[in-house]
C-alpha cells in the first residue's frame, strides 16, 4: 500500500451508493461484557490455530499461498459451515515475472439471512470486512504479520464470535413475522442485512508499486463484481452494490496505531467505531496500554477536515472507485517494522491484536442490531 493523493472524482464515486447511517440500537453494557474474547492460545505466533499457520511467506504462485488459502478455508469449513465460501481466481503478469501469468485467489465468506438467501441472489446488503493474505515477495522470507497475517486472524476469530447472534436475530425474526402473519412480507420485521469476509489476494507489489504492479486480486474482483448482473427483479444489481460498507484492516498489529478518519462518507461509521473503542476501554475489557489517544482519536473530526486529505493505496481502491463505501484500518504513520523482516510474529503487540478483535467484533453486531434479540439492557 502507498500514500496517494485524494481526488475529487474518488470522493465524488465515494457518494454514488446512497449510504445509510440509519440508527441501530447501541450494544448495552452487558451485552459488551459478555462477548467472546479472544483466545491468548489462538494467536500465539508459534503454535496458535488462528495465526501461527499465516506467518509464513504467502507470496502469490509459491507453496506458501496454498498453505494460506488452506488454512483460511478449512477454518470456515470447520468450524463456521454455515458461511458460503466462494473462490474468485484469476491471473495475471507481473514485472517480476515476465510472460508467466501468476494465479490470484480470492476467499469470499457470506453469512446471510435465510430469507434473502431462499430468494435468490442479489437481495442482501453486505456488511464487508477485508484484509489481504498474500505477503511481499522481497525480502525473502517476508511473513508480513501485520501485513497483513494478523489482521485476517483476526477476522477470523470476529466470524466465530458473531455467529451465534446472526442465528438468535435470524431465528427471533422469523419467528416473529410467523406470529404477525407477515413472514413474506418485506423489511420492516425481517432484516436484509449479512456479513460477507473478503480475504484478498495479491495486494503486494512484485517490485514497485503501480496502479498495474499492485491490488491484483482486489482490481480482479471488484471488475468481475461489476460486471456480474443479477436477474431484473433482484434488489441489487450486482454484488458490488450489496457492499453496505466496505471495512478494511490492514497493517494492524503494533502497540499504539493511531487510526485516522479517512473519508467524510464514512466519517459516521469510523465516529461509530470509536465508541465503541471507548466504552470497551472505559469498562476495561480492552488489554492494551491506551498510550497518549486511542487507536481511533479522530471521532470529532469535522467536515470541513477532509479538504485537502491524502487516503493510503490499498485494496479498498478499486472498490472505492465504482462507489463502495470505505472505512480504512490502517494506521499513519505505518508500523515501523512495515516491509522489513521485522514484521514478524515476535514483533506484534498481542495485547493489541486481540483488542482488534474485540472492538471489530462490537462494532459487527452493533451493525447488524443484535442488541434487540439479546437479554440485559444498560
């Protein structure tokens, strides 16, 4: 990923999808308190099922990506069989490798209500959560933990943890449009909304960075994506647009990382966040050393802040650019082990990769209003 300049013509695409901030009930406190934590055993760098199998190179067309994708997909077979998997393959030349074409292979992980489910595709909006698999080719070895192994740990961890909600909600709705005897009917009792887990292929450069030595997996998936129409009567037209919002981790992992607001149309969702940050670490369920301002300090940016800001080239980019909402994880300034041989697994702050999870976790229910078919309150 790289610093880029912010366009209008960006910001303008940013807008085209009307987005929502509709209200959704806040987690209560019991609720908060009572979410599944993170195993320490999970993520230890040697031995933990989530992350230890992610911290080897996992450079696109090597072993490595096999072994990643494998691990990425057996977990959700296992454990979550649930969750549609789908595979997005494609090829591509690289400058590093002449004429020889390079396999990509992105993980698409969807959870959805069964109703927009049994009715075909194209009816749910997607709550989106990304990050991208594949290591930096140079320098040999390069395991890229925060680039990004932890982070899809991470994600991983926060599918496991939102499932037995996404079931209680789907079950007291039907439930409850039975009763009322308007089970078929549209969306004031039975919501439309699922979580799909996009795990990325080929974010890294093969030698530079260009528009076309980087994001092969993303600029792969989101053309297909647009292109891929779906019947008349559908409520989307394509996969692009169920994207509800788009949520990006990426180089997550080291102590303190201060998380800037990005993009003004998504100022509501990253404000969301950061409350959620703030009442976890106020009741003291987060791990980590809160430093000198919190991972997401800018809740009170104004609109007139955005002017003349730069984003960070990432996999949202090509997303972003046919009118998906983004909000960007990433830190600025960057980890100081970014790209070196550094970005290992003993060089990641556990404390703050599990608080990662716990406040992605919070912010994924919260979206999907779990709060009402779950007991306690305030």
């Amino acid at each position: 990923m790289r610093p880029a300049p912010f366009p209008a013509l960006l910001s303008l695409l940013a807008s085209v999808f009307p987005l929502s901030s509709d209200a959704y009930t806040p987690l209560s406190t019991s609720l908060l308190k009572s979410l599944p934590q993170p195993k320490t055993t999970d993520y230890d760098p040697s031995t933990g099922s989530l992350l230890a199998p992610l911290l080897i190179p996992r450079v696109p067309g090597t072993e490595g990506q096999l072994l990643a994708q494998a691990h990425l997909a057996n977990f959700f077979r296992t454990h979550l069989p649930q969750w549609e998997l789908i595979w997005q393959n494609s090829t591509s030349t690289t400058p590093a490798t002449g004429d020889k074409r390079i396999p990509f292979a992105n993980l698409i992980l969807r959870r959805e209500p069964p109703w927009t489910k049994s009715r075909g595709p194209g009816e749910a909006g997607f709550l989106t959560l990304v990050a991208h698999y594949d290591s930096k080719r140079e320098p040999e070895g390069f395991v890229g933990a925060t680039d990004s192994a932890a982070p899809c740990a991470v994600l991983m961890d926060v599918a496991r943890a939102i499932e037995g909600y996404l079931v209680r909600k789907w079950k007291q709705e039907e439930e409850e449009a039975k009763k009322s005897g308007k089970e078929t009917s549209a969306k004031g009792l039975l919501s439309w909304q699922g979580v799909q887990i996009l795990f990325l292929d080929g974010e890294e450069a093969f030698v530079s960075w260009t528009d076309t030595d980087s994001l092969y997996g993303s600029r792969a998936l989101a053309e297909e994506w647009e292109s891929s129409v779906y019947p008349a009567m559908s409520t989307f037209k394509n996969p692009l647009q169920q994207i509800s919002l788009f949520v990006l981790l990426d180089l997550l992992g080291s102590k303190h990382p201060r998380i800037p607001s990005y993009f003004q149309n998504t100022h509501w969702a990253y404000k969301k966040m950061a409350v959620i940050e703030g009442r976890l670490r106020q009741l003291g369920l987060l791990e980590s050393e809160a430093g000198s301002e919190p991972f997401l300090p800018e809740g009170g940016k104004l609109a007139t802040d955005f002017n003349g800001r730069s984003f960070v080239g990432d996999d949202h980019v090509p997303f972003m650019q046919r009118g998906a909402p983004v909000l960007h994880l990433i830190p600025t300034p960057f980890p100081e082990v970014w790209h070196t041989m550094q970005d290992d697994g003993e060089h990641l702050d556990m404390p703050t990769v599990r608080d990662w999870m716990r406040i992605v976790t919070a912010f994924t229910l919260e979206f999907m209003d779990v709060q009402n078919s779950e007991p306690g309150g305030e």
